[in-house]
C-alpha cells in the first residue's frame, strides 16, 4: 500500500486537490443558490437538492469548459509557437509535432514503450496526438453538459416568469448561453 501512494502520489495528490475544490464550490454554489432563492421569495433547498440539480451542473461545466478550453488552445499552441526562454516553449527552429525518432514512436518506439506507440497508422496518430484529443474531448463534453444543463435551468426560470420553454437548439443560441 505505501508503495501504491509513493508511485501514484501525483495523480492522488491531483485528485485530493480536484475534490476539495469540487466540494469548496459545492458549498459556495449552494449558499449563493438559497440566497438567490429567497431574494426571490422561494423555499430554499437543501444541500443534497442542490449537488444534484441543473444548477450546479451548470456552474461545474462551466467552469471545466473553459479549463480545458484553455489547455487545449495551450497545447496546440506550444506545438506550433515559441517563446524564446519559456521552460513551457519549444526553442526556436524546434516548432511543429516534430520527428518519429524524437517523438519516440514508430519504428524509433523503445521495447518498453506502449503498443500504441510502436504502431504507426492510425493508432500512431491517436497515441501521437493523445494529450490535444483528451483535452479537446473534455472541452466539448463539458460544453454539451453545460448547453444541457442550461437548457434545464432556462426553462426553470421561464416557468417562473410565466414564459414559454426554449428547446436545446434556442438554448444555444440564445445570448444567455
């Protein structure tokens, strides 16, 4: 066990890190939601209602949205442009994906290397660019997660104000998406 959480500090450190800010906003989301509730003379809910509600989808999307929105932009960026003494930036005349042989991939892959990286092909393409398709993914997930969410909160608040229900499509394009 002890050698479990020496070689997986990081990711467990990551994670501790992740949950404590996900509950941090949890609490906040749920004391600024009651406080929106009874400006507007409503019950407020409880705890449980709230982490569980459209609301609080909305806000954690949102917020992971325009995370991985940005990392996505910075690891495509990194790729193609340089800042001469960044420790995050290629040097300069090193721009671009670079070669199989620096990449380590293909034929150039060690023994030991994942499968993915020894193929070429396709496989060679997904391990190649892994990193931007997984940040790209979470970036578009959290978008349609949100556009759902709000979709579900829109129409709450539309039937508070006697107005008609908006479907997802005159969700996303609305101003308020």
């Amino acid at each position: 066990m002890r050698r479990f959480f020496r070689d997986q500090g990081l990711s467990i450190a990551f994670l501790i890190i992740f949950l404590a800010a996900l509950i941090g906003q949890s609490f906040a989301g749920y004391a600024n939601n009651n406080e929106e509730l009874q400006l507007h003379g409503l019950a407020t809910i409880g705890y449980w209602d709230f982490v569980t509600s459209s609301d609080f989808l909305v806000d954690v999307a949102e917020n992971w949205q325009s995370e991985f929105l940005q990392f996505f932009l910075f690891i495509f960026a990194t790729v193609w442009l340089v800042q001469r003494g960044s420790p995050e930036s290629k040097k300069p005349g090193d721009e671009g994906v670079g070669t199989d042989e620096e990449q380590l991939v293909g034929t150039h892959a060690r023994p030991d290397s994942p499968r993915w990286a020894r193929g070429g092909g396709p496989a060679g393409w997904v391990y190649s660019n892994s990193l931007l398709l997984v940040m790209g993914a979470i970036f578009l997930l959290s978008w349609f997660a949100q556009s759902l969410g709000g979709t579900t909160v829109a129409n709450e608040e539309n039937a508070q104000h006697g107005m008609p229900s908006e479907t997802w499509l005159q969700y996303v394009a609305s101003p308020e998406f």
